[in-house]
C-alpha cells in the first residue's frame, strides 16, 4: 500500500480488469521560450494584447510570440507564459532620475528623484528612457506637487504616468503607481525629501537605461530550470517548449507531465525538417521516453499566415505547437477531451501550407515509425489538418492522445469533485456521499460522449464501501474508492470491404 504522509485526495492509475481499456476541464497551455523582454516567472495571458503588453510585439527572432498568437487564433483560451533567458542576462538600469529640491538646478545640487530598472533582464532595456514633466500641483512648503513621467522606447513613448507624487500616502504615490501597472520600468529609492516651495523637477534632461544584456547563449539547463515553474500551477496543462528539440528538455517537460498526471506535451519539428528522413531523425530524440504517453510530436513545420507582415508575402515558417494546443482546446470545448484533435475537421487556422511534401505513404511511415510522429496534411479545400493522434508511446493504454488526456481530465477532475471529503468522519455517510458524487460526474462526461458503453453501467462503475474500506483503512485516515472507466478509443483506419455481385453492391464497413 502506497505511504500517504499530507492530507488530501489521491488518484492512482491501474489497469482494469473487468473493463476494456461535462464540463470543461478548463486546460490551459504553457509557452517556454526566449522573449526579447518580460518575466521569466509563469505568467497568466488572457489574450493577445496581454502577450503584447508583456513581452511586446511579434518579431521574427521569437518565435514564443507567433506560437501564442496561433493558439488563441485556433481556439486557445488562458495560457501561461515562461520566458526563458539565460542566467548571465543582466538588466538595465544604473538610471537616477534627478530633481531639485531646493531650486538650484545646479549639478552639484542635484538629488535622487527615484531610481529606474528595466522590469526584465535583456538588451531591450538599453533602448528605454525617461523623461519628467511638470504636473498640475504645484509644490509648497510642507505639500508634495505632482509630475508626469515619460518612457519611451527609443523614439516611440510607451507609456506616460501623469500626475504621480512623491508622497507616499497619496493614491498617485509614484512608487506604487508604476511598480504595480508599468510594463516596463520599477522604481526604487524613491526620494523622501521633505516638500518645500522650492522643488523644481529637470524637465530638460533625457535619462537613459543602460547595462542590459541578453547574456550567453540560452542552454538546455535554462530550459529545464524553468520547467519546475510549473509546480504551483493547477488544471490541466498542455505543455509546449516552442521549436526546442533537446532530448534532454523533452524528457524534462515529459517527466514533469507525467509526475504531474493532469499534464501533456506537443512536441514541436525543426524548422528545417524538410524530407521525410530528416523528421525521422528529428524524432529520434525523443525515442524511448519512459513516459512517452505524455507527449506527442507533430511535424513537419508550417508555412502560416505571418499577422506581422502584409500583402502577399505575408507568409512565414512556422513551428505548429501553438496552434495545436489551441486545437486541442478547441476540439475539448466542441465535443470533449475524449475526441482525438485530428480529422478532417481539425484544420490548422492561419496555416496555409507545409515545409515538406509527404505522401500518404511517408505519412503512414512516420505515423507507424519507432517513435509515433503526427503528419499533417494538405486538403484541398480543406485546408491544413492534423492527421494523427498518436502518443510518443507504443503502448496500448497510452497509445492514443485522447485516451491519455481522458485518463488525465479523470484524474484532476475527481479529485477536484472529492476535495470535500477530506476531514470528514470516515463511515459509510461519507462513502454514500462520494458514490453519488463520482457517479454523477462519470454520468455526466458518459452523456457527453466521453465514455463507451450502451448505459451508464457499461461505461463506469464506482465502489467506495465496506469491501474496500476496511477497519485498517479507517484507521489510517484512507477511504479507497475504485472507479472503472470504458474509455473513446479513436477510430483511425477505416476498412471497407467491397464485393461485386450482379445487379448491385454491397459494402461491409469495419472499424
């Protein structure tokens, strides 16, 4: 019997023996990647503009930014954000914005207005600066006036904090102002001169960041420190290191997720994988994963719709991860996380060709290769659509993508429905309770088509009773329930046997 040591629920994941093997679980995705600026902390994005406000504009040497845009373009919903930078980077700052306070503007009379930071490490700071302007309070003896601060980025101004004071119980107080809403500087050792009528601000001076650098080269070790970012987070996860083919980072993510148990990983191709042996030895970083039901890897790279650039070539080579986690999203809230994310009605928004031409033939090769790899595929018509659903696993269980996800949304969902069992008096009251929770949402994820069977009984049962909570149990403080579940397996080949007989045809369909 497993140790249990914190209080809480625990769901383990067994192999049945008696089966074969809705509401929206609410999965968000995760983005690592570099950024040309922003935390490197998990940071919740609710939509596009909040990416933009964050971490800037789309520039073609990020490809972190291309890969949110397309999952909110595909459906995607909160993501989080995990810019990662290399451990020399260093920011911008040495910046003492100067006043006055006793009316000489002398140099030598000059003192600390406050002191300004670049908000994140990098060579973008060093193109920051500030500039002060007068406000409409005047100062006086005794009462702080008010002034404006100016950042602009390089000759563009990005922000502009008006009437902003020195007075720490104002509601403009500077310090608080701009470390709680700018995106681009904090403050620090602001002034705390006494307010004399005499205060005068230096309006004519520009003042510039400076010291910021990207640092060395981002490595494998910044990648996987950043994985373990993760652990605060809850919900479902699909977890994307945009156009990384590391093995070592791939493990991490994968062995995160599958530590995790509500987590998966899209596993993006290299840009370059332009035939179908190069995709093969791409894919072959990623062979024997020990948790390779957690992942899948698509490929080849896209050629998509470029939202930075106008007119006809508009087009850019595009690493798909971002818009395949915001079809899986899409596919989850549409039908349920039971239904694969590919088909014929899994098209790739803003996708308008691939960088390799892959017959059916090479798609199947790689589908059925060593380490599973999901094709897409040009329709014409149709557009761009995902034409696999395979895990990184050749184990039946964990073979399929939305068997693991399934298995995943059970697990985080019945502990979620069972959190308010824990401390309750363990006796049948509290097993009775639990049945009928568990069986409730089963019932519900079962009419929504997540679950096989002809009724409800077919697809589920639940125990949680006598047989299994037993006196020693009891007095462990466990309460074991066992659930049964008959998973959505995807129907992938189609086989149609037909016969010819005189006067008609007739046609046998097998899945």
């Amino acid at each position: 019997m497993p140790t249990y040591s914190t209080p809480g629920v625990y769901v383990n994941e067994g192999t049945l023996s008696s089966l074969t093997p809705s509401f929206s679980g609410g999965t968000a995705a995760v983005f690592f990647g570099e950024a040309e600026r922003g935390p490197t902390t998990v940071t919740a994005i609710d939509n596009w503009a909040s990416y933009k406000r964050t971490y800037g504009d789309l520039k073609d040497a990020y490809d972190i930014g291309y890969a949110v845009y397309h999952y909110f373009a595909n459906g995607g919903r909160t993501c989080y954000v995990v810019r990662v930078a290399a451990s020399d980077a260093a920011i911008a700052d040495n910046t003492s914005i100067e006043y006055y306070p006793n009316g000489d503007t002398g140099a030598s009379s000059a003192a600390t207005l406050f002191d300004a930071d670049a908000i994140s490490a990098g060579a973008w700071g060093n193109s920051l600066k500030i500039n002060i302007v007068n406000g409409q309070q005047a100062y006086s003896d005794g009462t702080h006036g008010t002034f404006t601060v100016v950042i602009t980025d390089g000759t563009t101004e990005v922000e502009r904090w008006t009437e902003v004071s020195l007075d720490p119980n104002s509601s403009r107080y500077v310090g608080t102002v701009i470390n709680t809403y700018s995106n681009y500087i904090v403050v620090s050792n602001v002034s705390t001169e006494n307010a004399t009528a005499d205060n005068t601000f230096d309006t004519a001076s520009t003042f510039s960041l400076a010291n910021g650098s990207d640092g060395s080269a981002v490595a494998d070790s910044d990648y996987t420190t950043a994985v373990d970012l993760l652990d605060p987070l809850e919900g479902m996860l699909l977890l994307n290191a945009v156009g990384n083919t590391s093995g070592t980072v791939i493990t991490a993510l994968v062995n995160k997720a599958a530590a995790r148990g509500d987590s998966f990983v899209i596993v993006d191709p290299d840009k370059t994988d332009e035939t179908l042996s190069s995709i093969q030895t791409t894919s072959s970083n990623f062979t024997n994963q020990s948790n390779g039901g957690y992942a899948a890897h698509y490929a080849p790279a896209l050629k998509m719709v470029d939202p930075a650039k106008t007119g006809p070539g508009a087009i850019r080579v595009t690493y798909p991860g971002g818009a395949v986690a915001g079809l899986m999203v899409r596919t989850e809230t549409q039908r349920s996380v039971a239904k694969a994310p590919a088909g014929f009605d899994a098209d790739i928004r803003g996708a308008i060709g691939l960088v390799a031409n892959l017959s059916n033939t090479d798609i199947g090769t790689l589908y059925d290769g060593s380490t599973p790899i999901n094709a897409f595929k040009a329709v014409p018509g149709g557009g761009v659509v995902v034409y696999g659903a395979r895990t990184l696993s050749r184990t039946a269980t964990d073979k399929f993508i939305p068997v693991r996800r399934t298995l995943n949304y059970l697990k985080y969902s019945l502990k979620r429905v069972t959190d308010f069992a824990v401390f309750q008096p363990n006796d049948p009251n509290l097993w009775n309770r639990i049945n009928l929770t568990v069986a409730s949402f089963l019932g519900e994820f079962y009419r929504s088509g997540g679950l096989k069977g002809a009724n409800a009984s077919q697809a589920f049962y639940v125990v949680c009773n006598s047989t299994n909570n037993t006196a020693a149990s009891i007095d462990q403080g466990i309460v074991n329930v066992e659930v049964g579940v008959a998973l959505q397996y995807p129907a992938e080949f189609i086989v149609i046997n037909l016969s010819q007989w005189t006067g008609g045809g007739n046609a046998a369909e097998s899945l």
